[in-house]
C-alpha cells in the first residue's frame, strides 16, 4: 500500500517520464510554437546569367507554419560584417490585411522570398551572416515582440555579381 508520499512521487514521476517522452519540441495544441519554429528562415546565395543582374545577391525564403504570418513592414537586413553591401530589400506582393494589433498592414503566410541585391559587382568571398529583425503573429492569438534571427552565408571565391564587369548603378548616385 502506497502512502500519500509515495502516491506522490509516482504521480510525478509518471509525469516527468511523460513529459521527456515528448521531447521539448512538443506543446500542448493551444500554446503558441516559438518565434524560431513558426518562422523558420533560410539565406542562400544567387547569381542570375549576366542578362538577369537583378538576381545577384541574396534570396531569404521564410518557411511560415499554418495559423502564424509575418510582417513586412517589420523586416529588417544586415549582413555582417557590414563590407557586404545590399540594395533595398525586394518584397514579394503580400497580403494585404486589418490587423487586430497593428491596423492596416501587408504580411506573408506560408512562404516568402526577399531578395537582397548586391550593390557592388565583386563581392569580397568568405563567411558571412544574415542578421533579420522580424516580427509576425499566431493568428488570432498573439503577436510576438520583434525578434532577431541570423544565418549563415559562404561567398565562395571568383563569385561576380556581373559578368559583364559592368556594377548595378546606385540610385543615389548621379547618372
């Protein structure tokens, strides 16, 4: 016959041997999943033929889960170490919605591909890191503070933004 005590302890035992089974990687249904599981980025390199200059530099492809979206408004870039320039993020369309916690907003569900552009026709080759500032929601739950996320990029040595040797004109820059 068990005391209370060792009711107890079983009872506990049974639900730490229940709770290492699921691993950490499991929550319960209604618990939202962590930024870095809902919006799961990925950087890869891009270097279009000569004719396309405009897909050299870096594609971010957001993996988004169902039931979460992401801002896109609230995305922000860095590459580090900052001797790697890139031009204005590309955005793809969106959506465009009435957020309950921001207003009128565009955001992605899903998946989205940013494209960042370099701004130089030689890029320096080595290891690289993409720094995103992001923020998004669970739908109709919660929306997460903005939080930071970053990847890693290689440059592999004798990459050209352009074949051509001609580099993209800044729009900053006089014609």
């Amino acid at each position: 016959m068990q005391t209370g005590y060792g009711r107890f302890v079983a009872g506990l035992s049974l639900a730490l041997a229940v709770a290492i089974g699921a691993g950490p990687a499991a929550a319960a249904p209604d618990e939202p999943l962590e930024a870095d599981k809902a919006f799961r980025p990925t950087a890869r390199l891009v270097a279009g033929p000569p004719a396309a200059a405009d897909r050299h530099g870096i594609d971010v492809e957001y993996r988004i889960e169902p039931g979460y979206y992401l801002y896109r408004d609230r995305l922000r870039f860095e590459v580090l170490p900052a001797n790697l320039l890139v031009a204005t993020p590309e955005f793809p369309k969106g959506k465009e919605i009435d957020d309950p916690f921001l207003g009128k907003s565009v955001i992605f569900r899903e998946k989205a591909i940013i494209h960042l552009p370099f701004t130089a026709s030689v890029v320096k080759p080595g290891q690289y890191r993409v720094r995103i500032t992001a923020q998004g929601c669970a739908e109709n739950r919660l929306c997460y503070a903005p939080f930071v996320q970053e990847l890693p990029l290689n440059i592999p040595p004798g990459y050209r933004v352009l074949d051509s040797g001609t580099a993209p004109r800044s729009p900053l820059l006089p014609r």
